[in-house]
C-alpha cells in the first residue's frame, strides 16, 4: 500500500484510508500524491489516522484551530505549495467542537479541542460561570490551541494559566490506535497520572489532544478596569508595583508601549461590588487612573489589546514572548523592544508585572526566526537573565528543546511523525 520510504501515496494508499475514513464519518477528505487533508468530528477516524501513520511511517500534522498557518489547504478549497519533503495526513480538528458535559453545580465542563473559547465563555456565562483564562485572540482561538500553546494573559497575576485549571482530558497517542482518558469530571480525581498537563505547550507533539476537563470559577460580581498614559517607562511601571502593593490585588495587570507612544497602564479589578469599586476609587485618588471604554466589552483584554495596536499603526505579524525574574522586568522589556526596533521589528509591548512576562508584537516577521531568537536571548543574558520564544504564528515557533523534552518526544512518538520539526514544551 505505502512503502516506508515513499515520498507519495500511492492509489491503493488514497483509497484505504478513503475507505476508512468513509466509515467513520469524516466531514471532508481531499488527497493528491502528497497530502491527504481530513476533517472530522470522528475520535474513531483520529485512532485510525495515526495507527496507521505509525504502521506506515506516514507524518502527521493536526491543527484544532485557525492560527496555525503551515496548513497548506485555503477556506477557499485551494491548495498552497507544500513545505514537506514526505508525504502528510493533515488532521483538522475544527469541527470536533462542543460542550460534552458540563456539571454546573460542580463548576467542572468537558470540552471538544475544536471548541473556539469565546464560545465556551459565553455559554458557562449563562450559568454565572467561567474559565479563568484570557488568551491573546480569544475571538478566533480555540480550546484545542490554548492547551496545545500554553496561551495566557493578564489574568495569570490572579489566576493561574490553563494547566492550573486543566484536570483532564482524552487524548490519542501516536500508534496503537488508542485513546488515553486522565483526570476526571471532579477537581479531586486521582484517575492515572498527570499526563493531562503534559500537553500543556506540547503543542500537539505527544498526542492530540480531543477532549479537555476543567474546572470553573463563578464569575466576579463586579468589574472595574482603568488606565492611564505616563510620560516616561519608569513612572509607568512604577505605578504598575504601587497597583500590585494596594490591598486588593488586581485580577489583571499590564503596562503598554510603543515607538512614539506614551506608556500606558491597565489595571483591572474583579470581585463584590463594593470591595471593587472601593479598590477602583484607591486608584484613581492616589495613583490618578481613570476608567476606560473597554470594561464593558466581553473580551476586555483582546479590546484594550486592538485599541492600542491601532493606535500604533501598522499589522503585526508575529509575537516574542520574553519572560524573566518579577524585579527585571522593566528592564527586560526595554533591551527586547530596543533590538526587535532596531532590526525594524517596530514592536508594540504588552509587559505584565504581576507575572513577569512581555509579549512583543512586531510590524516585521524575521526571516530567520532563529537569527532573531538568538540575538534577543544573548541580549538578555548580557542584561540579567531571561528568556525569549516566538509565540505567534505557530509556524515561526523556534525554541530549542530541553533534554526533558526530547526524552519525552522519543518515548510518546519515536519516529518523529506527530507534527515534525515543531518544537514541544
């Protein structure tokens, strides 16, 4: 059917795994010698696909949202050039999406990978609940992307990012034709082990992930977001150290800039009506932040986020995620966003105090990555310590490996066919 050092598929191969994939209920399926393109809502039709990609030596590559950009197959039908040497099985798991349980009264849910998280929020908001996660896109991510890349944003000063609230999933490992259930539908299970969390920022080279268990939180009575410009970085980030001091701490944190652009501060506050609004007015007398628009939008952070992106011109076309110690992070920030502008980056910076990470996103898209890492990492250790990835898009993800994650990437998939050349946890 496939010889293991083919380069295409051959007629029999398109038409066994055609067969297959019929039987299972696969939603779309296109194949040409190079690539076979499924989506599917069938758990079964993913078994199926990497046992046999195993059996074969057939590479793998599987995507659970919009963001990825190596697919190679268009909205319109149409095909792009292909980047791999050998043939692919390009799994789309979009429409695997839904709520498969959702325990109310226990604030745990169940959910599909292909699920896009706005919609989740919205229908655990019908119910006073939410996931306490606050990924950068969160309109077009989806459930299956943010486990997969370890997404977060300023609400990890109060919350925790995704591994802290993941407490199970199914997922479906590279040969034996199996799935693998951890955790459970309650925040105290001890069904095997963590193996859950291991796919926290795997993005998707152990196994691929189908389904995912969380806990919830009831969503804060009050709300209150303010900002405010300063004229220098340091008075901005001093203000952002008084804010996390002050008695309530906030919910979420970050300081904003840009190339000829003032800094600017947004705090936000959640929790009883009148503790919020009693930390809000704190603020505003001693460290004279206002109110902004943007507290009343469903995605507060992704519309603060585009507002100022907006104000500083320009598409950005990918995002350097730096993280360093809480004391450096001013620091850190200013020598990334020096050497990203002086390789005509023109980046907009996004630092968040409270957890002591920067995402910088970058008019420019380098073509080297690689080249560009480096530089930024050698500038940080020169400067105190640190570390930098690429963060979006996903093809330009480019951080060495460990030797943690190499074990780990030799023992869950030995032949290297799960997403190849893309860089685990």
């Amino acid at each position: 059917m496939v010889e293991p050092k083919s380069l295409q598929f051959d007629d029999g191969a398109i038409a066994a795994i055609r067969a297959v994939l019929t039987a299972r209920g696969t939603l779309a399926l296109r194949a040409d010698r190079r690539a076979i393109h499924v989506a599917t809502h069938a758990e079964e039709a993913i078994r199926d696909l990497l046992a046999l990609a195993s059996e074969h030596h057939i590479s793998i590559r599987s995507r659970s949202g919009p963001l990825d950009r190596r697919w190679p197959f268009r909205s319109d039908g149409e095909q792009e050039p292909l980047a791999d040497d050998e043939r692919t099985i390009y799994i789309d798991l979009r429409p695997w999406d839904g709520v498969v349980e959702h325990a109310v009264d226990d604030f745990v849910v169940r959910v599909r990978a292909g699920t896009a998280v706005a919609k989740l929020q919205e229908r655990l908001a019908l119910h006073r609940q939410w996931l306490p996660m606050d990924p950068p896109l969160a309109g077009e991510l989806t459930i299956g992307e943010a486990v997969s890349r370890n997404e977060f944003g300023p609400y990890r000063t109060l919350h925790g990012g995704i591994r802290e609230h993941l407490i199970g999933a199914r997922f479906v490992p590279m040969g034996g034709g199996v799935t693998l259930k951890t955790g459970g539908m309650v925040v105290k299970a001890a069904t095997g082990f963590d193996l859950h969390r291991l796919q926290v920022g795997a993005l998707e080279t152990l196994a691929i992930g189908v389904e995912f268990t969380f806990r919830l939180k009831p969503l804060p009575d009050g709300t209150r977001t303010l900002d405010r410009t300063f004229p220098s970085r340091a008075e901005a980030f001093s203000c952002a150290m008084a804010l996390r001091e002050r008695p309530m701490a906030p919910a979420a944190l970050f300081v904003a800039e840009a190339p000829q652009r003032l800094p600017r501060v947004v705090v936000r506050y959640e929790g009883p009506d009148e503790a919020v609004a009693e930390a809000a007015e704190g603020a505003a007398r001693a460290l004279g932040m206002t109110p902004t628009a943007s507290d009343a939008t469903a995605h507060w952070i992704d519309a603060a986020r585009e507002e100022w992106l907006r104000r500083t011109g320009g598409e950005k076309r990918c995002a350097v995620r730096i993280t360093c110690r809480p004391s450096q992070i001013e620091k850190m920030t200013h020598e990334a966003a020096r050497m990203l502008d002086s390789l005509g980056a023109q980046p907009s910076c996004f630092a968040h105090p409270g957890v002591a990470f920067a995402d910088l996103w970058c008019s420019a898209e380098p073509d080297d990555p690689r080249e560009w890492l480096q530089r930024l990492r050698t500038q940080m250790a020169a400067s105190g310590g640190g570390t930098a990835r690429m963060r979006w898009p996903l093809d330009l993800l480019s951080a060495p490996q460990g030797h943690l994650d190499r074990r780990l990437k030799e023992v869950a998939d030995p032949q290297s066919l799960l997403n190849p050349g893309t860089v685990g946890p």
